[in-house]
C-alpha cells in the first residue's frame, strides 16, 4: 500500500480512526461519484456537477464496503471505528479541512448526522452473484 502523505498526517494527528479508514471514505467518493454519473475526472476542485451529498455519500460508502470486503464489511468498519453515519461525516470534513475533499457552501457534518443504523446497513440486504468473473473460471480448460 502507498500511504498518502496528507492522509497519513491527519490519521496522525487526529487520533481516532486509523489511515485505512480516510483513505476508504476518499475512494467511495470516487466510487460514488462515479456510480452516480458525477466522476470530475481530472478537474481540481470538481464543480457542481460533480458534488454529491452527505447521504448519497454514505450510502455509496455502504455499497463500496459491501463490495470491497463482503459480509465482513461491518467487522473492518468496526475495527476502524466507523460506528455511525456522524463517524463518516467526521472524516469527511477532516479531509475537507485538509483540503484533500472539498465542500460547497451548504455542507455540513449534520448531514451525516443519524442518517441510518451503519451496523445494519453493512450487515442486511447482501446479494450474493453467481456471475462467471476471470477468477470464478480456474480449473477449466
């Protein structure tokens, strides 16, 4: 793993959650700009357009973990301290304030606040796909 300069001093400095945890909420916005059709692409800072909120990303973030580490996606948040919503509004404007992220005039950690139960989101609702991927097809000749 590359560790992200910036990244690594605010999980330094801030105490709380570890690095890994910063750099999983900065790839689900990408994730979730991009499932949304709001991928900047190389534009710095992303304009309206590209602006997501505090709910969509979240629920983008669920849908990432869910994606990334299956059904032990609540046990990797838990380990990173992410217990509720307000813990991924936290890091996201920790990584605003660092000016890795940036916000519009209507931000606001309350938007994250209490936006649904994280531990059940991550746990619930899993769909289990059956669809032939490169790696599901060794052992065939």
């Amino acid at each position: 793993m590359k560790y992200q300069p910036a990244i690594l001093e605010i999980a330094q400095k801030g105490g709380r959650y570890p690095y890994e945890a910063y750099d999983f909420i900065e790839e689900a916005l990408k994730f979730t700009q991009k499932r949304l059709g709001r991928d900047p692409g190389d534009v710095t800072p992303p304009d309206a357009r590209h602006h997501i909120s505090g709910p969509e990303l979240a629920v983008g973030a669920v849908e990432y973990a869910k994606q990334e580490f299956g059904m032990l996606a609540n046990a990797v948040f838990r380990h990173w301290k992410l217990t509720c919503t307000d813990d991924i509004g936290e890091i996201v404007f920790h990584l605003i304030d660092a000016g890795i992220l940036y916000k519009n005039e209507n931000d606001s950690r309350d938007h994250f606040h209490q936006l649904f139960d994280l531990e059940h989101a991550l746990t619930e609702d899993f769909a289990i796909s059956l669809a032939e991927t490169p790696w599901s097809k060794r052992g065939t000749r």
